[in-house]
C-alpha cells in the first residue's frame, strides 16, 4: 500500500470540497483550484470533513497514481489556505528587478536591454528589494514554473555565480583559468 496514497487529507474549516465524478474541486478563502483524477483512482469524503484516496487494485499503474493524485488533492488543499511562495535572488554587478505592478516586473541582467515579465493569472510578484522577489500563488505547479521561468531568463554561472536564483540554492563553483 502506498504510504502517501493511504493518508487521509485534512480539511479545514472555511474550505470546501466538490466531489463530481472524477473532478475534483477545491474552494477556500484564497481561491479556487480543479483537477480531473486519473480513471482507476476515486476520492471519498470521509466522517469529520477528511477525504480519502482509493484504489482499486495493485497494478502498477494504480499504486502510481496513488499517491500522485493524493498529493496534488492536499496541495490543492494547502494553496487555497495558505497559498505558495517561490523566492529567488539575483547575483551580479548591475543585475537588478523593478515592479511594474504586482503582475510584472522589469528585469536588468547584464543584456543590453531590459527584461519585461508578465506573470499569468493567479500569480502575483512580491519585490522585497532591488536583489529579492518572491512568486506568490494558490497553484504550487504554476508557482515552481514561473520561478523557473525567471530563473531561466540568466541561468547562475558557475564561475562568479551570477545570475538568477533561488533563495538558498547553492552553486557549484568552478575555479577559472590558473594565472601565471
């Protein structure tokens, strides 16, 4: 038995979840999120508001979407309480970010040209300084690939490090060319 897929699913209160055959819908103080579970997979809202995911055999293709469809159901759960936050750092001389509104920014990283990034809907950009922003969304899957859209517009080199990254990552340096 998957050990993920077994465990029950928390609801909290001010959150509610719409069962409709194999559509899943989530609706809580933050928003609302929908997802449409794999075919052998069911859900079951179970006593004192948890839900349970089931399947129905232990062919390897059920035991997969176990416990697959029970994480996505409780991150849905999770972003429409508390939402996700991606953050990221910029590193370099001259390498720097400007809001232009809470669902854009402009980026300066080293090309000759400023960088202008249009978030897409649900997501929203918190700048906390000319180095630091965060991606702000109820969606974890939309806010892990808008940060690694931001990071992609100048990967971190592994020379200096400059570049875009995220807060805590570590980059593996390379020495340079030795100097005589």
């Amino acid at each position: 038995m998957s050990r993920i897929g077994k465990l029950p699913i928390a609801v909290p209160s001010g959150v509610d979840v719409a069962i409709d055959d194999s559509l899943v819908t989530v609706k809580g103080p933050k928003g609302t999120l929908s997802h449409t579970i794999a075919a052998p997979i069911t859900i079951a809202k179970g006593e004192d508001g948890v839900l349970e995911v089931q399947r129905p055999d232990d062919e390897r293709n059920s035991r997969s979407l176990h416990g697959l469809t029970r994480t996505l159901i409780n991150n849905m759960v999770v972003g429409v309480t508390e939402g996700y936050e991606k953050k990221l750092e910029i590193v370099g001389v001259g390498y720097r970010v400007l809001p232009k509104g809470p669902t854009q920014l402009e980026f300066q990283l080293g090309y000759s040209h400023p960088i202008i990034f249009d978030a897409p809907e649900g997501i929203t950009f918190t700048v906390e300084g000319p180095t630091k922003l965060g991606v702000v969304g109820i969606d974890k899957q939309l806010v892990g690939e808008v940060a690694a859209n931001i990071r992609k517009l100048r990967k971190p080199e592994p020379y200096k490090g400059k570049g875009v990254r995220y807060a805590g990552e570590h980059i593996r340096r390379k020495v340079g060319k030795a100097g005589k």
